[in-house]
C-alpha cells in the first residue's frame, strides 16, 4: 500500500488524518527535489518523526512501487501531492502494477495565491522558468506561455527552478521579456506563502530588484486587472 501525502505549505499543515496514516507506516519518505522547502527538515521530524529523503533518480525509479507492494509505505510531498507531474506517474504506475494507493490532498501555493488579491479563476497555465547554465544555454520558452495567457486576458504564474536565486530570476525574466518583446509594467513577486515568514510585492522590476525575499518564491505576471484586484494590489 502507497499513501501519497501532501504537507500542505508549512511543518505544522499537514491533516490529522495523514499524520495518523505515518505511524502505521513500515516506511515513510520525503520527496525533497522539486522545490525549495520554507523551512528545515528538522522542523518537520519534530511534527512527524523520522523519515527519509529521496533524490529524484529513487522516486522516479520503481523502488517505492516495489516496496509498497509488500508493506506500507507513505510518500511525503510539500504543498499538494498531485501538482508535480511526477506525482502523477506514481499514481499511473501504481494502478498498472496492482499496488493499493490513497492520496492525502492538502494545499499548494495556487490555493496561497489568493492572498494576492487575484482571482484565481483569471490564471492561465503555470510556466517554469529554468537556470540558466551559460550562454548557449539561456531557453526563454517560459515565456510563450505567457503570451498565451496574455493573448485570453488571463495571469500568469511562473514557478523558479529550485537553483535560481531571487535577483538571477528578476535578470532572467528581463531579458527574456527583451527578446519576446513583452513589456512589462508591474508584477508580483510571492515569497513563502502559508508561513510566518511570508511576503508579496507588487511593483516595477527596478524597485523590486531592491527587495530580499525568501525561497522558495514564486513571480506572478497579471494581466488585465479587475478593480478589486487592482485596489488590493496597490495597498501592498
């Protein structure tokens, strides 16, 4: 048996129900690559007990899928369990297999983003923005993305790869926006959503460069903006 649970945004968010699930279990592992956490694994051992941290190569192999066929085995996953595509494999290769899977839903930063002030039902689709290694390897792809979403009116979200750092991102972006030609007035920048620690900025990219936010963080570049959207977004 697999569970496949969500951590929801802090050490302290994940549901009783789950937490009762992990002391049954034979083993219990976190799946720890695919974004920066808010707060240190250490915190969450306190909530939770022990566990182990698996690399992507070991969840993305069949040893999880092995195991769960002859015990059972909880897979931690922060934020929501199904918003990465690999979470969804698990879930493929489970049912192809034969292996008994339950699925702990919680919240992801899109349930955060709300916070903003954005109407959530006004997001397109989510985009990644990728580190760039050197100059051969600079891929602005995201960034189509974003003009889909430009050209139905809708905002946009763009998850930072775990590498990059808050002002490489912002430069990043900017060229991007040079090359595509996309001009860009104000956008938001969320950082730690659902913690203690926090933030969002809504301003210019000049200004914004000036700011420190935590990882993880994530840019939101809105579009046409509803009055009480707009009015919400000024008093940050």
């Amino acid at each position: 048996m697999l569970y496949l649970i969500g951590l929801g945004l802090n050490e302290k968010t994940i549901t009783k129900e789950a937490f009762e699930i992990i002391k049954q279990c034979k083993k219990v592992y976190l799946e720890g690559y695919t974004v920066d956490f808010p707060y240190e694994f250490a915190e969450l051992e306190k909530e939770i007990g022990k566990f182990e941290i698996l690399s992507r190569e070991d969840v993305e192999s069949a040893k999880i899928i092995e195991e769960a066929k002859k015990k059972e085995i909880a897979l931690l996953v922060y934020g929501s369990p199904l918003f990465a595509t690999t979470h969804l494999t698990i879930l493929s290769d489970c049912k192809k297999f034969g292996v008994k899977i339950k699925i702990f839903h919680n919240a992801s930063i899109f349930d955060a983003l709300g916070e903003t002030g954005l109407e959530l039902y006004k997001f397109g689709k989510i985009t990644s923005m990728p580190k760039w290694i050197n100059e051969k390897f600079e891929p602005d792809s995201f960034l189509d993305i974003v003009q889909q979403n430009k050209s139905i009116k809708a905002h946009s979200l763009i998850l930072c790869d775990i590498k990059l750092g808050f002002k490489e991102a912002l430069n990043q972006l900017e060229l991007a926006c040079k090359r595509k030609k996309i001009q860009l007035e104000k956008i938001i920048i969320c950082s730690c959503l659902g913690t203690n620690k926090s933030s969002i900025f809504y301003d210019n990219l000049e200004n914004l460069k000036k700011k420190k936010p935590i990882n993880p963080f994530c840019i939101i570049i809105p579009e046409e903006l509803h009055f009480m959207e707009k009015d919400f977004l000024e008093q940050l």
